[in-house]
C-alpha cells in the first residue's frame, strides 16, 4: 500500500512531484540572484488559453494497479485520479483526488486522439482518470499484447460495466467546476470522453459513466428533449445517409472521415457517440434516434453547421439515386425493334455473338409481337408463328451456329409498335476429354517423371474452343504428416481437389469483382483511389489512381510483412488484426519509390484493391465475389476460408509442410508449425486479414477456374451470366503503356516477353496470372485455348541455410510451369 505518498486536501500531490517544484523554484531564485535580466512585459491582446479540453477516464483496474501505471512504472499518466470506496486496495478511510500533474503540464494520457479539428489531445487537455472496473471477456485467446492494448472495441470482446460511485461523482463534479473555472476556454462541447475522442482505439468511461448529471451541474454539453423528437419525427419521413451522418458526427467534433459506406470507424463512433448520449442504445447504428440526438446537439451548440447539414439533407431527399447499368442474362439480351436507332438503317436490329459449331440456343421472349423474323448468320430460323403474347420460346441453333462470330438480325416485327426480348446464351464448356486421350501423351510424360522423382501432385485442365480437351489428376494431395515424416500411404490427388490459388486470387477474386463493378458504373479505374476511400490521403495518397494500383505502378514495396514485428517498417506495422491492417494500408503504408517511377509487383497494391471492393460493394470481399460471381455460375468449390465453411482438410492439396516456418527457419507470434491443407498459406492474408485479402486467399479447383476462364475467353459471362461487359474486359487486358507484360493486373505474354510463364507460343493476346503456392494460369483469346494448372509445388522439403533457401518442389520442370505450358500449344497448334 502506499500509505503516506500524497497530502491529502483538498487535492492531494505526490511527495515527488512537491520536491520537484521546490527544487525548480531554488534554482529559479539562484538565476535571478546572479544577474538581472532586462525584461519588460508587454501584454498582447492576441492569445488564448492552451487548455481547451476535459477528457475523462476509466482507469479499468484498481486503485493500487492505477497508481503504479499512472506513477511509477506505467508510461501513462494523468493529472487527476479519482479512487472509490470499497475498493480493497485503496488506503485511506476518506475518499480523496490525487493530483499527479499539475494542470500547466503535459500528462500522458490521450494517446492518438482527435476532437473538433485538433490532433494530440494531450497537449491541449487535462485528463481525469477515474478508477472504475469493468469485467472483460473474449471468445478466443488475445493473439498480442499490442491489439489488446490498441482495440479494446471488438466483436471478440464483451464488457460488463459497473455503476460509478456516488462519492467519486460528487468529487468529480467539484473538480471539474474548479478546472472549467481555471480554463475558462473548455467549451461544454469540449468535455469530453477518451471513447469520443479515440473510438476505434477507447471505451472509457463507458456507458456507465453520468454525464446528464455533469451536464445538470453545468459540466459539458446536452441536447434539449423537445428538439431530439423534432428531428426525429423528421427523419423518421425520409432518413439521412450514412455518408450525413458521418458529417454530422465530424461537425460535432469526433475524427470520423465521410466515407459513405457503414465501415467499422463509423460503427466504432456511432458506439462513443451513444455510450455518451445514449446510453441507453449502445448498437453502433445509424438509426434515426441516434441522428435526431446528433442534430439536436449541432442545433444547440452548432447552428452555422446544422444549417449546412439540413441543406444538404433537403437536396439528398430530392436527389435521384445513381443508376447502375444491369448486367445482361446472356450475351446477347434486348430488345428487337431497338429503340434507340441510327439513321444508318442498316445497322440497326443487328448484333453479333460468340458460339461453337452445332452448339447455342436463341430464347425469345414475347411482348406482343405477333410474327418476327430472325436470322442467324444470314438463315432465317423456323419458328411458331402466329407468336403468342407474354410467352417464352426457346430454339435450339445447332444448325445454324459457326466457330467464333456469328450474326443476329431481326426484321419485320408486326404489328407495328410491337416488340420481343431475344436472348442468346454465353458458350458453356462440354467435355471431350474422351476424344484426346492421347493428345496431350508428352505433357502427361513430363508431369509424371516429376512426380516418379518427388514433385508432389498436380491437376491439369485443358480449354479449347469451348471443349475441355483435358482434366487430369497427377500425384498426390498431401505426403508429409505433421512434423515432417512421410506419411505410410500419402493421399493420392483427385481432379476434385481444392487448391490455394495464391496470388491467382487478384485475377480470379478481385480483379473480376473489379471487372464486374466497372461494368456497373460503380468505378472507374482512371480516378484516385480516394474517391472511393476518403481516408486514403496524406503522404502522396491524394495522387494515386486505381489504375496506378492495378499496374504496380504506385510505387509500393513489394510487400509488408504485418504479420511479424521483425517487418522492415518497424513494430508500429506489426498487425495480427485485420481491422488494424486495414487502417494501416489505408493511412500508414508508405511509398518506397514515386508515383510511375518504377514498377514494382506489389501485394500491398492488392490488398488496397480488395478494400476498394468492399467499400463500394458494401460487402465484405468473400461475400461480394461467392454471392455475385461464383454463385451464379454455380461455382460451389471457389472460396475464401473454406474450413469454417462446411469443407474439410482432406478435401484439399496440402502447401508447406512446417506450416509458415520455412522448416524452423522463421519464427514469429502464433506460427503454424503444422502442414497447411486448406488454410491460405500467405501469412498476410491469413494472420493480418483473417484471411480474405484481395492478393491472396481463395481456393477453387481446376474445373472452377476452367468456367471463369470460359467466362472471359467469351468476353463477359457464361451461360445466361453476365459478369462484365465487352468493353471492360478489353480495357482490362490491354498491354499498359511502357510495359506490355501487364494489363490492369492481368500479366501478359506480350510478345514472349514473360516464355517462363507463357511459353514461347502463347500470342500477343494471351493473358493469365501466376501463384506462389504453385498455380498458372493461361487464357489466350487468339487461340481459344485456356490451361489451369494447378500444383502443390511447395509441399516439399526446404534446402540450404537460414537466408538462403529454396523449395524443392520448385525445381522441377512441372513447378517453374512454361515447360509444360510449352507442350500442350505444340499438342494443340500442332494438329490444328
């Protein structure tokens, strides 16, 4: 206990900070005793008082542990600590205020914080700490020290919080009465609570603590009870955005940025705001009482703001939603006669689709047509005549269809005015492995001498010309047992197997939700990040288009590492929480190079990319590419974490065999040691964005990735789904300017540019993408040809030392990928 540390009344100091000011004030007379100094004071009228805020505490432990964290030991403090009664560890009989700072000097205790316009509270504050305990639990095991002392908010944590004492208010309310009467520039609205003015970090002091009562003794701010329910009333007719909320919450003075999107600062600020003026309803949602409170309190203290607000609430009543332009139900999907016709005649009624010979169907759904006629590459088509109203016709175009382009026109719709909706279908793979069984004789040689000498396994998939030529399994899915011993009967590779894509996941998750949304009207590549992202700013940011990101041209690093403290940006950039890793890349991440300086392959790029889509989907990004891509083109194998959706690890191509430790060679918190089987082996991905990262994390099969490259060697969808649009797709694949290896985040064969990945045949056309764990991917619309394949190179012993090392698996023909990409164009050009 410390017994006799302080003087007790009315405010008691620590014995140290008492020596301090007398030692000071000795040398001070010292000085002024050795010479005089010619000084004349003149007052200015220009100036200010520097304290401008109050911020209250909880100290969340008891008295005794507040004192050695406030004191001596803690690297914390504040100018005043409240104890409470019944509190075993406190000493004394009376219940008294410990001052720790004196109120001219700065105290410790806000950390990053913000309030009305203002950065780092501490120097511009006085802190009261208040000691008041609350119980906390989480669901799962902390994973470090520095997220649990940074996010006490989290859906893992569950606080139960106590009444304050009745002794410790009445103190409160005194001392902050003599602390307003000192620093008369502490607005009401600048009373404050560290939750308000830190709210994705703070909790205290909590939705416990009284301040209507403060407010009753004329301590901080409040709103007037009739003015909430004239607001209300009003905002239960036409609520405001998400996107006026945020502004309004900034207005009143708390540090969230306009973003449009419920994001978790917003979910994170609403909860301050409402654990302060409603404690009643801590939810964190933008309902209408919440936003009745929030405008009722710009109106008292903030009229010149609130009149801004309510302008802009009047014109987004008024303002027409943003149209979204509708993905078609095949690729061809309209409506004949056209209604928007060129003075060209015969350009209209017109349109051209993608099929395969003795392959397609045409759907036609009538209006009111009577009679129409279609032709199919000039062949007028048989159809049932008369044609009856609101009815669905359906004719297959076996006869009619051809390889490649194929033409529609439409003529005579009658009676006149009348119309109908036509829709052809996007060209779905059918199988003719059986046909070319010997075809690809030499690849599979190849494959399987690799596999005799200890490659592990490989899938194969062969597209062309809308055929699966090929899908074979090679190998095995998994050969070491945890620890590192070969297993008796290793499991054998199935073509059903799940593979981790790795960095396949930018082309086949982001890069086509990217696809997709550009498509829609929601995005355009050619505009700064920071038009979808507002907080993404300072330091360059302001700069960077979405299409710097997309070609490696922002000039980010390659990668950091967030997952380990030992990252080359320091422990401030250690982050095992995906909330936290998401707000460093979006406000901390440093460039390394200038803007179109240099072109770096980047992770981090992506992993912007992918926040990109959740904010303008408002989904996460499994969620937006399983429920809008994958989904409807019946893909059930192509997902993130797949073990906590239903799949199990036998299910899956096993990855590195000492987990993440490259053999015992890398060492960090909360490493896996174990074989990887259907956990994302990226550690980024799996450690600092639980997993669902836009540069890494998805798992799909062969015969999945096989559809989404039908998908885009038709340029747009597959059967009756259109996942972006003609236009898009070639703006996507493109070669960028200065380096025609790259597209927006396609890589390209170019001109043979990249023969490691593409092989030495692949056209200038051809596109696909590349994945650590073992994946290519080659899609070449010149040819018609798509091939997947898929292995688990890295599920092999580790040689060398500690810094340098390599993957067995990766020094096998059928690990470095072009050697057998080169045999299969000469199986296919070959015979051709």
């Amino acid at each position: 206990m410390h017994k006799h540390r302080y003087r007790h009344f009315p405010f008691a100091l620590p014995r140290s900070l008492w020596i301090r000011y007398i030692l000071i004030a000795a040398i001070g007379v010292g000085l002024l005793s050795c010479a005089s100094f010619p000084l004349e004071k003149m007052q200015s009228h220009n100036y200010s008082q520097r304290i401008k805020f109050l911020v209250m505490h909880f100290t969340a432990i008891d008295y005794e542990q507040s004192v050695t964290a406030l004191v001596d030991e803690g690297g914390l403090s504040a100018h005043y600590l409240i104890p409470e009664r019944y509190d075993p560890s406190y000493p004394d009989d009376e219940l008294k205020v410990l001052q720790l700072v004196d109120e001219s000097e700065r105290a410790w205790h806000a950390g990053y914080s913000h309030w009305q316009g203002r950065d780092g509270i501490n120097d511009q504050s006085i802190g009261i700490e208040i000691v008041n305990v609350p119980q906390c639990n989480r669901a799962t095991p902390v994973q470090s020290e520095i997220i649990s002392e940074q996010y006490e908010n989290g859906v893992d944590r569950m606080c139960i919080f106590p009444d304050y004492d009745p002794k410790q208010i009445e103190l409160l309310i005194e001392l902050s009465k003599q602390i307003l009467a000192r620093n008369p520039d502490i607005e009401p609205t600048a009373i404050i609570g560290h939750a308000d003015i830190a709210p994705t970090r703070k909790n205290d002091p909590g939705p416990r603590f009284p301040w209507y009562q403060l407010y009753k003794a004329g301590i901080g701010a409040w709103y007037d009870n009739e003015t909430v329910d004239k607001y209300w009333q009003l905002f239960n007719q036409y609520p405001p955005t998400i996107g006026l909320v945020q502004h309004a919450l900034h207005d009143y003075g708390y540090g969230v940025l306009e973003t449009g999107q419920f994001d978790q600062q917003t979910l994170d600020t609403l909860s301050a705001f409402q654990m302060h003026f409603l404690p009643w309803q801590v939810s964190g949602e933008a309902d209408t009482k919440t936003a009745a409170a929030l405008f009722a309190l710009l109106d008292k203290y903030f009229p010149d703001k609130l009149n801004r607000l309510l302008e802009r609430y009047e014109q987004e009543k008024l303002a027409p939603e943003q149209p979204v332009i509708a993905m078609k139900n095949g690729q061809i999907d309209q409506i004949f006669p056209e209604q928007n016709r060129s003075s060209r005649e015969l350009v209209n009624d017109r349109a051209i689709f993608k099929a395969y010979q003795g392959r397609g169907e045409i759907i036609i759904d009538n209006l009111d047509a009577t009679s129409a006629d279609i032709y199919v590459n000039g062949e007028k088509l048989n159809i049932d005549l008369p044609l009856k109203p609101y009815q669905r016709y359906q004719y297959s175009l076996a006869r009619r269809t051809k390889d490649e382009d194929n033409t529609l026109r439409v003529e005579n719709v009658l009676p006149e005015g009348a119309s109908l909706n036509i829709r052809i279908p996007y060209p779905e793979l059918v199988d003719a492995t059986a046909q070319n069984q010997q075809r690809f004789n030499k690849v599979d040689q190849l494959i399987k001498a690799d596999i005799d000498n200890g490659f592990p396994g490989a899938v194969l998939m062969i597209v062309k010309d809308g055929k699966i030529l090929k899908h074979s399994a090679y190998g095995y899915a998994r050969k070491y047992a945890d620890g590192g011993m070969l297993l008796s009967e290793p499991v054998p590779m199935h073509k059903q197997t799940l593979f981790d894509l790795a960095s396949n996941t930018k082309m086949f998750a982001t890069n086509l939700a990217l696809m997709k949304l550009v498509s829609e009207g929601k995005l355009d590549v050619n505009k700064p990040l920071m038009e979808y992202l507002p907080e993404y700013r300072g330091g360059g940011r302001e700069t960077r288009l979405v299409k710097d990101l997309l070609t490696h041209n922002a000039g980010y690093a390659p990668q950091v590492r967030f997952f380990t403290p030992e990252n080359n940006l320091g422990e401030a950039f250690f982050s095992q929480n995906s909330e936290r890793t998401k707000q460093l890349l979006l406000t901390k991440v440093p460039f390394e190079v200038g803007r179109r300086t240099k072109r770096m392959y980047s992770d981090t790029d992506y992993m912007l990319l992918g926040l990109l889509v959740e904010r303008i989907s408002g989904m996460p990004l499994d969620s937006y590419v399983e429920h809008q891509i994958y989904q409807p083109l019946d893909l059930p194998n192509t997902l993130f974490n797949p073990l906590k959706k239903g799949y199990s690890k036998q299910q899956f191509a096993a990855t590195e065999i000492h987990g993440t430790s490259r053999g015992g060679r890398v060492d960090y918190d909360n490493i896996r040691t174990y074989v990887l089987q259907g956990e994302v082996h990226d550690e980024k991905a799996f450690y600092s964005l639980g997993g669902v990262a836009g540069h890494a994390g998805l798992f799909s099969t062969a015969a999945d990735i096989a559809v989404l490259s039908q998908a885009l060697l038709n340029r747009g969808g597959y059967g009756q789904k259109q996942i972006f649009n003609q236009d898009v797709f070639d703006q996507f694949v493109k070669p960028d300017d200065g380096d025609g290896s790259f597209g927006l985040g396609w890589r390209r064969a170019s001109n043979g540019e990249i023969k490691w990945h593409f092989g030495p045949y692949a056209s200038p056309l051809a596109f696909g993408h590349t994945g650590w764990t073992g994946t290519v991917t080659v899609i070449d619309p010149e040819h018609d040809l798509a091939i997947i394949l898929l292995t688990n190179a890295r599920h092999t012993l580790i040689e060398g030392d500690d810094k340098h090392y390599e993957f067995l698996g990766k020094q096998f023909e059928t690990g470095k990928y072009g050697s057998v990409v080169s045999l299969i164009y000469e199986a296919v050009l070959d015979k051709k």
